[in-house]
C-alpha cells in the first residue's frame, strides 16, 4: 500500500508520458555525426522525474545498439557523482570509471593504446601512476636493455598534457563507437564539486565521438555556483550546455488518469455492501 517515490527503470513502467521523449533523446544522440564533443542538458527541480528519463533514455540507448554493427555500437558510462561527493576524489573517479567503460567494450578498437592514453593524460591532473596492469606493453628490446620502473606518470611519457590529449582525440576520432556518459545527481553536490564535473566535461574530457548527458535543477546549480564564485553561475552553465531541454512536464490528465488509476484498485479492496458505486461515480 506504500509508494517508495523510485525511479521507473524502463518504458514499460511509464505512465506519465515521458517514453516518446526519451525515445527521441536516444536515437538523436545515435544519429550525431558531427565527431566533436556534445553535451546536452536535462534540466528539472527535485521529484519531476530527470532520473527515470535517464533510466529510459539508457533502455532505448542499448535496444538500438541491439542493431548496430559491432564497429559502431556505442560505449555508455552512467556515472553518479553523489556516489563519491566529499572523498575529494571525484575527478579520479570519474576517470577511473570511464577507463573501466572503454576496457568493458569487447568491440572497442586500438583499446590498448586509447586506455594507456587516457591514463597517461589522467595522470597529469590526478598525479596517480597509470595502474600496473594498464601499462603499456614493453618490446623484448625494451624488457632486456631498460631497466622497468614499477610506476609510470604521464609526465615521464615526454609528452606533455597537450600533445597526449591530441593523440588520444586522434584516435577517438578514427574510432566509429560514440561514447555516452550520463551524469545524474549533479544538484546533490557541493558546489566546488559541481564546478569539478562542468570542468571535467568541458575541459578535461572534451574528446571526439563524445556525448555528456547532464541532468540537475538548473536554478539550484545556477545559486550554488553564484554563492561560489560571487555570481554568473546561470552565464557559466550556458557556456556548458549546447543543447538543453527541460523534462516534459506532467499533463493535469495524465495525473488525473493515474490517480483513478490508484483509487480504482483501492476501490476493489472495499465491501461490494458498502459501496455506492453511483455516488463514486459522481
């Protein structure tokens, strides 16, 4: 008899109309030609339903890559920054994460070079060593001749942070699979963080054949970063987000549907005796 306020996981749990709309979200992300870094805004105070959009989006995202030759299904990450707020962590997350999305993809090609790359560019910004298991592979010449450090920074790469980030767009680019990270909870963090996220997307994570989809209360957002650097927090998230779209909002219909929809079920729950079915039709 509780309603636990969940998120829906799926089209098939939508009574509010909003399918159609992720639908098409979905297959406008997969139809994207232009190779250059996209990212999309979905903005919607608390509880109007941002997270089950996203939910629905994702179900669509993976139905289409159901029909979608291996060399160009896409690499979806979905990553919650709620999940890692105050471990001061959250870019090294984020990445590791990411690394993780593209060493998952058994169709992903040059993943070898393209997940070293990344690492080595990570390293700069989270002065970490790429993991052990992630290095690059070492020449029987190398292994014999060089003696092997247990660490490796990207700094030590001699390449500096631009020239890796070149190569790793290089070879994106060639790639044909689209990477789509969402990132959902972003009003739940503080607003150093939030500015942390919006700098990983538009900076930092800019690659080809990527698409960011954001959602957050664009009002609360806009306050916690005005609060944070002393105004032009609304400015700042424009500069962001190139293609923004507000959660459909919900028809007093379709509430109206839903709410008998409820009602009638409790309905059968009552003594036939006891009810007036006429009254209740009125």
């Amino acid at each position: 008899m509780f309603d636990a306020d969940r998120p829906i996981q799926c089209a098939a749990e939508d009574k509010l109309n909003r399918a159609q709309f992720a639908k098409y979200l979905a297959r406008c992300i997969l139809d994207q030609t232009d190779t250059e870094s996209m990212v999309i805004g979905l903005y919607g105070g608390w509880g109007v339903g941002k997270t089950s959009v996203i939910n629905m989006m994702l179900e669509e995202l993976n139905f289409a890559a159901t029909n979608i030759e291996d060399h160009q299904k896409p690499i979806i990450l979905n990553f919650s920054p709620w999940s890692y707020s105050g471990q001061n962590e959250l870019i090294y997350s984020f990445f590791r994460r990411l690394s993780s999305a593209l060493r998952s993809s058994p169709y992903l090609e040059n993943a070898d070079d393209i997940i070293y790359l990344l690492e080595l560019y990570v390293s700069f910004f989270t002065h970490k060593p790429v993991p052990a298991v992630l290095q690059k592979k070492r020449s029987l010449l190398d292994r014999l001749f060089k003696k092997h450090k247990a660490e490796d920074y990207g700094w030590e790469s001699g390449r500096d942070l631009t020239r890796v980030k070149a190569e790793l767009n290089e070879k994106l680019k060639l790639s044909q699979h689209k990477i789509i990270i969402v990132i959902d909870n972003i009003s739940r963090l503080y607003g150093s963080e939030m500015k942390q996220i919006f700098q990983i997307v538009k900076s930092m994570g800019d690659y080809n054949n990527t698409t960011y989809v954001l959602a957050f209360d664009k009002d609360q957002v806009a306050h916690a970063l005005d609060q944070l650097e002393g105004g032009g927090g609304e400015e700042f998230i424009e500069k962001i987000i190139q293609l923004p779209f507000v959660i459909p909002e919900i028809t007093a219909v379709d509430i109206e549907n839903l709410l008998n929809q409820h009602l009638e079920e409790l309905v059968l729950l009552a003594p036939a005796d006891s009810w007036n079915k006429e009254y209740w039709a009125d």
